[in-house]
C-alpha cells in the first residue's frame, strides 16, 4: 500500500550544524513524502503586531523556576519582548532560556489552526526544528526534553545537549570539583566525545531518530520501541544517544510498520 502520511518540516533556528536536507534524506528512504517549508516565521507571515503577538506569548512561558509547574501562562516582562522577537527573527541566541514545551506548541498550534487548519488531524505531521530548550513537568519538576510529540511536534537541537544525561562519572567528578572550590572549564575536554555538544557535527545524524519517534507517535500513538537497539528506543543517557539513536536503526517490527 502506497504511504500516504504527508510531513511537513519547519525550521526555527536550530543549530548551525544541523543539515535538514540529510534529514531529509534519512526519512524518504522509509517511504515518507516529505516537504520542507523552511523557516517557520516566513512560513507563517506574521505582520509586525502578531510577530509582537508571538513574542510576548513566548515571553510568557519561559521557566524560572523547575519545581514550579506553569499552570497559567507568566505575566510578561515588557524587556522581554524585544529580546524575543530578536530571536525569532534569528538575530539573537536562544541559548539560556528554557520554555514550557506545552505552552509553545498550544500557542504554535493556534497559529497553525489560522493558517493550515485543513492539513490539522488530516493525515499530516508538522515537524519543528529548532534551538529552544524546552521542557515538560513530570515528577515535582521541569525535565528538558529533545522532542515533544504533538501538533506541531517540537525538536530541540539544546534539548539532544541538555535533556539525555551525560556519564554518571562526569557529575561525580563535577561535584568533586565544586566541593573543592576548583573550576570545572576542562571537565568537557576530559570527557570530549562521551556527550552530543552544541553545533556538534553528529546532530544530523542523530536527529532523524528523533524526527521518526515523532513520526511514529502520530501514526501509532506510541513514539518508543522496547527493542533497546531501535533508534526508537527511548535514550536516558549520551552515550545511549551516540549508539542508539546516532546509528539510527529501526529494529524489523518498526521497519514493517512504517511500510504499511
């Protein structure tokens, strides 16, 4: 049977060394009919006040503090706006605010819903790439997260360096230092290679077995295989991430799955 789940992919300034078009690559040999869109805000063509409008929504969600949940939306800090709408524009780094991924992808789905409400709950998936960090409140606390299923799904290339945790041996030697009063600037370099970095060249190579758990959540509502050497499995650590997901192997079941 001819595959006919249309996905669509979106780019908001992920990392410089993320190639979509490799991604691409990777998921149209499953059979997928893919098609890039490009940058999001160009895609969407907001006039200057929704582009205000978006700005002082995303304001709204950032997370000061983890063990806090954002039940309603913040209360926006007017010097905020202008920084936000630098950075969906492109001209300034995203790197060191951390979203409600929830909020974003309610407020990024009202958006859609204006714009290409027909392509909604109708056989096609909308993918985000992009560099904001997110997250999502799960056991007493914010947890960032690498990819939030969903309309639209969200893929963070600050999620894949912050969310799946680094060697056990790193935080011990970390916490070592700091009860030392050392620094901790060479920790990185001694544990180089171990962990996914930020523009780190590996991340279009890991990212399509993101990209295809978001894929398979859409089309069976379970994004994760139990197979521990599918790229569908759900990595908790780096080195899992560097094995698993950087090789990006569908185990024979999801391989069948994805044909039918």
């Amino acid at each position: 049977m001819k595959n006919e789940t249309q996905v669509f992919i979106y780019s908001d300034y992920p990392s410089t060394s993320l190639n979509i078009d490799l991604v691409i690559e990777n998921l149209r040999q499953y059979g997928l009919h893919i098609e890039h869109r490009g940058n999001l805000i160009d895609f969407l063509s907001l006039s200057e006040e929704r582009l205000y409008n978006l700005a002082t929504d995303f304001s709204s969600t950032y997370i000061d503090d983890i063990s806090a949940p954002l039940d309603i939306i913040n209360p926006v800090d007017s010097s905020e706006i202008e920084p936000e709408i630098n950075r969906l524009l492109g001209r300034e780094n995203v790197r060191g605010k951390f979203y409600d991924g929830y909020w974003i992808q309610r407020i990024l789905y009202k958006l859609f819903s204006e714009k290409i409400n027909h392509e909604l709950n109708n056989g096609c998936i909308h993918l985000i790439f992009t560099a904001r960090l997110f997250g999502t409140f799960e056991d007493r606390r914010y947890h960032a997260r690498v990819v939030l299923m969903g309309v639209p799904s969200l893929i963070s290339t600050s999620g894949l360096v912050e969310a799946p945790a680094k060697p056990r041996e790193y935080y011990y030697v970390k916490g070592r230092l700091i009860q030392s009063d050392l620094g901790t600037s060479e920790l990185d370099n001694m544990y180089k290679g171990r962990f996914v970095e930020y523009d780190d060249p590996k991340i279009s190579s890991i990212l399509p077995s993101y990209a295809l758990q978001a894929i398979f959540y859409e089309i069976t509502t379970n994004a994760f295989c139990d197979n521990p050497q599918c790229c569908l499995s759900n990595s908790h650590w780096q080195e899992e991430v560097l094995k698993i997901q950087y090789e990006g192997v569908l185990c024979e079941r999801c391989k069948e799955i994805i044909r039918q």
